[in-house]
C-alpha cells in the first residue's frame, strides 16, 4: 500500500467495517445453456435481491461460482454488479485466488472499478501453513486501497484461518471482518472474542448460525439461502435488530427444510436449481457440478411450494 494511503485507509476501513453487518447475499451467476454470462437474467436477480431487503452483494463467491469463472468473466460480474446495484448497498467482490500475484491483480482492478469491499478466501488446494497464509493476507493488503474480508471455508479450500491468525490480521489497517464458513460455531467466537472492540467484524457463512452469530457479537451473515428467500433471510437481521429474538427465530428456523435438501447435491448447486424451480432463469451450474438426481429435484420443489405456502419468500 501506497505509504501516504495507510492513514486515510485505516479511518475509512474501520469506519465503513461499522456498515458492513446485516445479510449479504453471494449471489448466484445466471447462465446461459452454453454457460455464457446470462447479464439481463443477473440484473435481473440483483434487483430481486435489493427488492427484498438485503444489505449487500458478494459476487464470484462460492453461490457465484467463482471458483470456476475466468478472471475475465470475474470483472464482467464486478461490472454489472456494481452498475446495477448503482451504491444502494456494499458491493463485496470475491478477488481470491490461489496464488498471492494473481489476488493482488485481480484485487486492484475490483477495487479500481469502485468494489466496495474485497472479499478474500483463503488459497486452496496446496496446504499452507499459519505463517504463510497471514502473509498471503498482508502482501494483498499493503497491495490495495480497499477495505479485505478475509473467507474463511475450510471444506473447500483445504486451508483454515486459525483464530490467532485472524487476530493478527484483524491489525491491519485494511483488513476489516471475516466471513466463516467453516461450520463450526466455536470458530466464530474465537474470532468474536479475539477481535472484540476493535471494529473488527464477524459474519457467519453458515446460514443456520446467523442469529447465533449476531447474539454473540457478530454483525450477520453471508447467506446463499437469500438468492431463494431473500425477505425471510433479511428479517433474521432486521428482527434481531428490533428486539425480536423470537421473531429472528422463527426467519432462521424456516429455511432449514430448504437446507435439508442439501443433501442431494453441492449445496450451490441446489441453491442455483430452486431459483429456477422458482420461476427465473438463471441457468444451471457450470459442468460438471450441474447435476441434481431426480429425487433431488422432486425433494426441492415440493419444499419451494411448502414454504411459499407459509409465506417464506
């Protein structure tokens, strides 16, 4: 980072850290059948999504497919992201890749075309160690004028961020929160208890520990489940908010009948198959991961009627 940026960085990191809670969703990346960018269908999504309340957009994550999506086809995503959703809300943009060259690249060019925040996973696939991944994290952030959420999603990646090293990272200037994925709930108050009062924020990958995660200090979550309930998604936040921690119950506990239905296939897979099933053409996922068993398919579209039924939209 550019020596005369570190303080401005700092004030405008830590102060936009403080607007970063609520639902963000990893919106999905509509396809056409040749697995082309489907941009209207996205548009399309993107404002399904502010329609129903959500507080932020993170493309190219894991719901996004940007594991499989080109560096190219990653900054037309940026693009239509941040041209539709027009600053009504944050804009995080999945910039992680598997080499620490490659993050920065592709980390200035997010943040030069007007990303909001970057959102960092860790590399995957070759074990890295503690030491490695917090200088994977820093090189990036002395690298880039932009607020960094390190991802955490162990299960995908191969690699997890200790909580001491979250809290090592949590002292640089620009490295603002942390979005864990890992499932495991103590994870997430290690990160909490370790990063308390510095404006450090906490937000769960995991849908079913949102409000969990917002009772214990945490500032929301990144939900794959909004791309198919957004409204119901975002009163988990608003109603924890209001004093309504039954009522914040009650919206988490209604998607777990969707998320039961996990077990049929990769979960961003089943999430991307019930937007279809819902009526909007987003496509399928790109091959090979774009296959759900019949069963699977029977199992999610008897569940989008059940719930649409009770309201859960």
């Amino acid at each position: 980072m550019r020596a005369g940026s570190i303080a401005n960085c700092w004030k405008e990191a830590h102060k936009l850290a403080k607007t970063l809670g609520g639902i963000i969703v990893p919106i999905l990346t509509p396809m056409h059948a040749d697995e082309r960018i489907n941009e209207p269908a996205l548009r399309n999504h993107i404002d399904r999504m502010l329609e129903g309340g959500v507080h932020g957009l993170f493309p190219c994550g894991t719901n996004g497919e940007g594991y499989i999506l080109s560096e190219g086809e990653k900054e037309e995503v940026f693009a239509i992201c941040l041209s539709q959703t027009a600053g009504r809300v944050p804009v995080f943009a999945g910039t992680g890749c598997v080499g620490t060259r490659d993050t920065i690249r592709l980390s200035r060019k997010a943040a030069d075309m007007g990303a909001d925040v970057l959102s960092v996973i860790t590399p995957g696939f070759a074990a890295a160690s503690q030491e490695e991944l917090y200088a994977h994290y820093r090189a990036v952030a002395e690298s880039v004028d932009a607020p960094i959420l390190l991802y955490n999603i162990p299960a995908r990646t191969g690699n997890a961020l200790a909580p001491a090293t979250v809290e090592r990272l949590s002292r640089i200037p620009n490295i603002v929160g942390v979005k864990d994925s890992s499932g495991n709930f103590d994870n997430i108050l290690q990160y909490i208890e370790r990063a308390r009062g510095s404006g450090f924020v906490v937000l769960s990958g995991n849908d079913s520990l949102i409000l969990w995660t917002l009772l214990a200090g945490g500032a929301g979550g990144i939900a794959g489940c909004a791309n198919v309930f957004p409204e119901t998604m975002t009163a988990i936040y608003e109603r924890f908010l209001a004093g309504d921690i039954e009522g914040a119950r009650r919206a988490q506990d209604a998607v777990r009948p969707f998320r039961d239905c996990f077990r049929f296939g990769n979960p961003n897979t089943v999430v991307k198959a019930a937007v279809a099933l819902q009526g909007y053409p987003v496509g399928k996922c790109r091959r090979p991961f774009d296959r759900l068993p019949e069963e699977g398919l029977a199992a999610v579209r008897q569940v989008l009627a059940e719930l649409a039924e009770q309201g859960v939209r």
